[in-house]
C-alpha cells in the first residue's frame, strides 16, 4: 500500500470543496481533494443543472480567486425581486438600484460553476488532485488523521481532515460528530424553461401552501425554475409529459414571464435541514453542506458554504505565515477558532431560512393575513429593503477576506 502526507486533506470536490482547495492554493499548504466523482463525469451530483444565485459575497470572493471573468460570462445579474404570496393579497417588490447595489445576486448554472472551479483547480502545484477516488474510512488521532482511500488503495496522513462530503457526510459521521436532520416534507423540482419573454433581470419568489416556488433569470434569455411540492404532488407532476408539465407550470406561476413555451430534464431534491450539533472535532472540521443543509428558498446553501471555505483558508494562511513548515493546521486551538468565527454567520443565515420555510407553510388562522400585511409593509420600507439586500454579503460576524475580495494572505 503506498503512503503520503499533506497537510490539508478535503474530503468532497463539489462546490464548497473544490472552493477551499482554491483557496488553499496560495498558502503553501500542501492539500489533497479526494472526490469521488471523474472531473468530466456528467453524474457530478454538485455540478448538476441547478441554478445558483451568488450573492455579492460571493461574487468579491470569485473575483479574488480569479474565477469571476468566467464566471460572469454565463451569469445573469437579479436587478429586482418580486416576492408574493401566491392567491392572496401579500407582495413585495425590491430593486437592486434603490438598494444601492448593482445586483442582489447572479444565476448560474451549477454545471457551469463546477466547471469554472475544477478548470480552476486542475493544475495547482501544492494539490494532490485524487479524482475519482473515494475516501473509504477516516482514523483520527491526537497527532493527525490517517484516510484510506479507493482506488489503488493507498494510505493519506494529514493534520487535518475537512469534510466537504455533503449534508450526509461519511466523514462527519467517523468523526463521530452528531447533526439533527428535519424532513420539511417538501421536494424541489428543478428545470429551465424558455419562455415567449426573454429573462430580463427579475427574480421570481411565490410562497405557496406546497412551498416556494421560484423563477429565477438566466444568461441566455430562460429562465430557473424551482417548484416545491409535497412528495405525493411532486412525484405526480415528475410523472407529467413535457406538455402537461408546461401547462401545470403556467397555472400555478401565471402569465408573468408570458406564454412558456418548452422545457428541458427536470430534476428532484428532496429537502431537509440538516445541521451538525458542533463544527470541529479532533482534527477534522465541518464546511458546506455537511455542516449544514439548508431549503433553497433563499438561495443561501453554497454562499453560506463559500463563507465557511473561505474563513477556513483565511485562518489556515495565519497559521501557515506565522509557523511556515512547522505549521499545525489541525491545532485544537484554530478549530476552535473557526468554530467561533463562523457561530454567527451560520446561527443566522439557518434560523432565517427555516423561519420562512415555516412562516409561508403556517394556515394558522390569523397567520396569513398578518404575513400578506408584513409584506404589504415591507414593500413600503426602503430601511427594510436595505436590511435585506445585505444578505447578500453574509449574515452576520467577521466576513472573511475573500469576502472582501482581498486574497487569503496578508
Ligand atoms: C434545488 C436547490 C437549489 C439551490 N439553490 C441555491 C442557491 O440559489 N444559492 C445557494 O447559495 N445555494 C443553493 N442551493 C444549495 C447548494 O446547492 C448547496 O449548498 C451546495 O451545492 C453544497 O455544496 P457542497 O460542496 O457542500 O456539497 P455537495 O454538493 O453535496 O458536494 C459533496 C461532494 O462530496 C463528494 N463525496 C461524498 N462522499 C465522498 C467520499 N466518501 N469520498 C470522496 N468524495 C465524496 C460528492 O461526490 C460531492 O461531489 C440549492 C440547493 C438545492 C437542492
């Protein structure tokens, strides 16, 4: 069996995996990413045809790992959101201009992301780059962790192991580190549709008694579209021709974005939120999705998930400038530290997100009229509008430096 060593293993190359390796580039710090999926490979699960809204964050972000003029060529800026609650009364429409912002966030494909980063990635020279291979057990010690891998089974050393393996993260579970998972009983499904209205910058949120449902821009002129339904509903409507899909779609959404004309493949998410009980262990620490899954109804999974990648580096390329090759990367001390810096950010952005998950689902008597009169408020307060707007750089607590669009060294 052969041997190696490295400093950083990522355990997990989607989105938020393939992000830290980005970020780790510049540190020194040599880095494995061991990602079981090929990098050409169709079945990439994070790099499917979702689309992604990135927030501002993100964006500066990108545009620090040098990322973003790809990027930007397939991304369709939301100029204005138009929130309502569908067959009642209660709206609200916010316009990224009135916030003093260009943009509230940009769409993407996820295909397209993954390719931009794993393009990004390829050729670094301190990143062992094990694609497809897959970590197949995780021993963790006081000095360091020990990661079997497959193919060619082989044994990886590192100070430090990341999981970035997803909300049902085998590494977390190793780690023995508990997570709490609730079934919202919801599925998502997913599809771009064209329509006989070229997007043009406005972003789509319903609120249904099912659950969202969103329409969202997209480079060329289609658009997104997210529609969430009870499992019995949503498995009905999967079942649906491409024409009976299309007709379902334009009762439920209307005629805003006029007549819908074809759609491409749809694809199903079940959602949950999953949320890891602590962040760190010995040696090992949580980031993305296998430390927290979030509903997609704000669009705020992966930029919550970039945020903890890019903390990460940031603290890592402390460490890393101040001990050079003495470096401990998996020091009690700066999990902890990590664990501390994103607490608010997390706190936030989750109880936010399950809170209008919950919110819109309540037929409480009394709570959709206070909810549409909420709306109805909102749509009225510019200082409200502006609050929000500032989601789109994160939640709360320190905004790493990448965040900030500086690089992760000093
Ligand atoms: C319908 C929908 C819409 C969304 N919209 C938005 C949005 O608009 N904005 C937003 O910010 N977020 C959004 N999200 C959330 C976002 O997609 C996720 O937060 C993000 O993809 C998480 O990325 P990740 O890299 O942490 O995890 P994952 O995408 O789950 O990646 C985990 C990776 O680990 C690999 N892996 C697993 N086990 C192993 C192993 N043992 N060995 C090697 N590799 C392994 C997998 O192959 C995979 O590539 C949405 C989610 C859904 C479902």
């Amino acid at each position: 069996m052969s041997e190696s060593e490295v400093d950083v293993a990522i355990i997990g190359g989607g989105l938020v995996g393939a992000s830290l390796a980005l970020a780790l580039a510049p540190t020194g710090l040599k880095t494995a990413l061991i990602e079981v999926v090929a990098p050409d490979a169709n079945a990439q699960p994070s790099f499917d045809d979702r689309t992604t809204a990135l927030g501002n964050g993100t964006r500066r972000s990108f545009e620090a790992l040098g990322i973003w003029s790809q990027v930007t060529l397939r991304a369709a800026p939301i100029r204005r959101i138009h929130v309502s609650d569908a067959g009642r009364f209660g709206f609200a429409r916010l316009e990224a201009n009135e916030c003093g912002i260009e943009a509230f966030g940009y769409v993407v494909t996820n295909r397209m992301l993954g390719t931009a980063l794993r393009s990004a990635i390829s050729n670094l020279p301190n990143l062992d780059l094990r694609m497809p291979a897959k970590c197949t057990g995780v021993v963790l010690h006081e000095q360091g962790v020990e990661l079997a891998t497959e193919p060619a089974a082989s044994l990886l050393r590192a100070r430090l192991v990341v999981a970035a393996d997803g909300a049902d993260s085998k590494v977390r579970a190793a780690a023995g580190l508990a997570a709490s998972i609730e079934d919202y009983r919801q599925v998502a499904i997913v599809s771009h549709v064209r329509s006989s209205r070229s997007a043009d910058g406005t972003a789509y949120e319903r609120f249904t008694a099912q659950g969202p449902f969103a329409v969202l821009p997209l480079f060329d002129g289609a658009y997104g579209v997210v529609w969430t339904l009870a499992p019995e509903a949503a498995e009905r409507v999967l079942a649906f021709t491409d024409e009976d899909y299309l007709a379902a779609l334009q009762r439920e959404f209307g005629w805003r974005i006029g007549s819908l004309l074809s759609v491409g493949k749809r694809n199903a998410y079940p959602l949950r939120l999953s949320r890891a009980e602590t962040l760190t262990g010995q040696r090992v620490v949580l980031i993305g999705n296998a430390a927290q899954g979030l509903h997609p109804v704000a669009g705020q999974g992966f930029n919550l998930g970039l945020r903890d990648a890019a903390t990460l580096a940031e603290l890592l390329a402390e460490v890393a400038r101040r001990h050079g090759r003495a470096a401990d990367v998996g020091a009690s001390q700066v999990l902890q530290e990590f664990a501390s810096r994103r607490s608010a950010d997390r706190e936030g952005v989750t109880r936010f997100t399950d809170g209008l998950v919950k919110l819109f689902g309540d037929t409480r008597p009394g709570v959709p009229l206070l909810r549409d009169l909420s709306l109805l408020l909102f749509d009225l307060s510019p200082t409200a509008k502006q609050a929000l707007s500032r989601l789109s750089w994160g939640f709360a607590g320190r905004t790493p430096r990448l965040g900030r669009g500086l690089g992760v060294m000093l």
